[in-house]
C-alpha cells in the first residue's frame, strides 16, 4: 500500500465494481486503466482483500462525455417511439367529408334494402345517419356504387332548399364507425359498452333530423279522419316545390313516396332519401327498375329509358295518397300492378268530392306518356292558383266505409 500513499479510496463490492468499471472507463474487469499509463484504477486492501476505486484515477473529462451521449441517445429513442405512437398526418378531407370524430351514433330508427338509418348527433346537431353495405355485393359492384355515391354526394352537399332535406356531409369505406348493437341506445362513443365496428365496405351519409316523423304516418293517423284540403294543398306544394328545385339541379329522385317525405316540427316537407337519386346526364338514358312499384311511372316498369318525368308520375299518385289518407292500389298484388299499370292503363280511384284542380293535377301527372306530363314549375304554378280560404274541398269521412269515404268509384285510366 506504499506505493498507493496519499490516494484517495473507496470501497466497492466485487460483482458491483465490474458494472461500475464500466462506467468510468474501464476497458476490463481486471482493475487495468484504460488511460494508457497501466495506472491501476482498482486497488485491493484489507483482511478481506476487498477492491477500492481510486479517486485519482477517475476521468471525470471522460466520464462527462459518454453520459452527454447516454442521455443523447435515451432522448433519441424516445423521439422515434414518439413518432411511431403518433397518427400519420390527417389526410385533408374533401368538400362533402364528415368528421367521424365529430359523430354520435344512436339508435336505430328505419332499415331498407341498401342500408339502416340511425338517430344521431353531428357537432352536437340531430341527424339522420345511414349507413349503406354494398360489400355483400361482391367486390366489382361495390366498387361501382362507391364511385357513383361519390360522384352524386358532391352533388348533394351542394343542394340547399327549404323543401329538401339539408345535406351534412358523407363518408366513404370508413372502418371507424361504431354502431349500437339492435335495440340499444349506447352511443358511438360507449363501444365499450356494447358498439360494434361497421363493415369495411360501407359507406355513411348524414342528414338533418326531422323530428315530425314521414308523410306516411301522418297519412295513416288521418285514414278516418282526413286531412284539410288547405292541408293537402300545402303538403303537395311543398313538394313540388322540393322536385321543382331538384330538377332544375339536373336531379332525379327516382323514389318519390309517402315513406320518403319528412316533416319537421312545422309540419313542412321535406324530401328525404337520396340512395336511388340519380345525376341527370345530359348524354345517356336511364333504365331499369329503380323505385317503389306502385308509384313507378309505365316507363320505368317497362325498363325502357326515362328522365326527371318519372318523378312527376310518382307525384301524381303521392298526391292523390296525401288526398285521401290512403294507399295507392290496395287490393292489387305487387306482381298484378305492373300488368294493370302499364297494360290496362289502371290508376288509383279518384273520389267524386275531389275538387277539378287537384284531379286536373293528377291525371296531367300519371299520365301514361311521359311527354303529356307537366314539368314540377308548372304543378307549382297550378298548385298556387288554388283557393283553400273556403276550407271545402276536402273528403267526407264516413266511419262504416271502408275507404273512408262515401265518394270512391270515379277510376281514372289513361293507357299508355
């Protein structure tokens, strides 16, 4: 120990001073410096041969730089992990694109062919939310109605008419989407508690909640008790007013119903359900079947080509509906309706207390040639020239008929 005079030591114990070694420089666990002088850095002493450092012999120079690149390098993985966890950048959405993050899936309030529509709120909104599956259809052709709703939703976001139903936005293919299990009322932001994924193939579109119900539920509450004929003067104005607007867009509807038509709180229409809706192109004909029967116009039961004309058909039968408090064709089988509509000219029966205006409209409307048929500007300017001050016009209902009425029998035909 006299050659180690004067120098300071500690105490370490053997397996801890060969991790520590490390720390200070040390190339080897054999208490040899790494400072190329041979200088020991370890020394042993005492009755029990324990190992010291010494003091003199720590690099503190060195010891400074290789913790500056530990922690260098500890921040260095710590940034990659960052950027790892971290969302790639948000691609920016298109003009029509909702926000999922911003949607609140309710419960389910109707279901159709292509797709079920749910009760929600969007940026603290009510809307209507469907949801429409085309992956069961196989790949080609759910390729094919994504590219067309995509096409036609540009179209929508664009619409803006007190007649028709304002258009929040869509969103196509998401994966995201979290849909309440049937019959709960656990909201998209609840999955935990019961959500389910929607398909990869399907695609959303939002519209504002209407909280007065469909047309065809007012309808039905009024089968014994009609409705006013002011009532139905103004119903029907609102939507031809709503088709009007749609057709001077370029815009065929192609389903116009009682089940499609919205009422908000002030019993305004408004038309709803656009999944058949169709982009009029100036260069090609429509055809097929598209639409409910027993408001398709000849044409379209024929499947030959059609235009917006095919819309004014259906008016005509939904106004007669919204006249009478009832349904089109009651006693015809949807396979019988085809053959009488088109072959035999068949059209609902016109009730002789129908005031001459309102059956004018409607024959003009369902008239079997589409070119006899008015466009929507014009039942508009017909619709507006009728006198409801009076408050007569309307039908007289009659408890032990099963119509409701005492005036059914007039049975209008126009052969195509």
């Amino acid at each position: 120990m006299s050659s180690n005079a004067g120098a300071s030591v500690a105490p370490i114990g053997g397996g801890a001073a060969r991790a520590r070694s490390r720390s200070f420089g040390s190339s080897s666990s054999n208490g040899r410096a790494a400072d190329g002088n041979g200088a020991g850095v370890f020394v042993r002493a005492g009755a029990d041969n324990e190992m010291y450092v010494r003091a003199d012999k720590i690099d503190l120079k060195n010891l400074d730089v290789q913790l500056e690149k530990s922690r260098s390098q500890v921040w260095l993985e710590h940034q990659r992990s960052q950027r790892t966890a971290s969302p790639r950048p948000e691609t920016p959405l298109l003009e029509w694109e909702i926000d999922l993050a911003k949607l609140d899936i309710q419960n389910q309030i109707a279901h159709g062919t292509f797709g079920v529509v749910y009760r929600g709120t969007y940026d603290g909104h009510d809307v209507a939310v469907k949801v429409l599956d085309w992956g069961h259809d196989g790949q080609n052709t759910a390729a094919k109605h994504r590219e067309a709703f995509q096409k036609e939703v540009a179209v929508w976001q664009k619409l803006d008419h007190p007649n028709v139903t304002k258009f929040v936005g869509a969103s196509m293919g998401t994966s995201q989407l979290k849909i309440p299990k049937k019959g709960s009322t656990t909201s998209s932001s609840s999955s935990s508690r019961g959500g389910r994924a929607a398909p990869n193939e399907c695609c959303v579109v939002v519209v504002e909640f209407q909280h007065g119900g469909t047309l065809k539920t007012l309808l039905y509450n009024h089968r014994d008790k009609k409705l006013s004929y002011r009532k139905v003067v103004r119903l029907a104005l609102d939507l031809a007013r709503g088709l009007s607007y749609l057709h001077s867009k370029k815009v065929m509807h192609r389903d116009v119903k009682a089940e499609n038509m919205l009422l908000d709180r002030k019993r305004t229409l408004k038309i709803a359900d656009f999944g058949v809706a169709r982009v009029e192109a100036q260069s090609c004909e429509v055809t097929g079947q598209t639409g409910t029967l027993g408001y398709m116009a000849p044409e379209v039961l024929q499947g030959k080509p059609y235009d917006h004309k095919c819309d004014v058909y259906s008016f005509g039968i939904l106004l007669w509906e919204t006249y009478c408090c009832a349904m089109a064709y009651p006693n015809y089988s949807l396979a019988d309706i085809s053959y009488h509509v088109v072959k035999l000219g068949i059209r609902p029966d016109i009730p002789r207390c129908c005031p001459r205006a309102l059956v004018e409209i409607m024959t003009r409307c369902w008239d079997g040639n589409p070119d006899n048929r008015p466009e929507m500007s014009e039942v508009v300017a017909l619709l507006e020239k009728i006198d409801t001050s009076s408050g007569k016009g309307g039908m007289t209902p009659v408890d032990d008929v099963a119509q409701g009425c005492s005036c059914f029998g007039f049975n209008h035909r126009s052969v195509a």
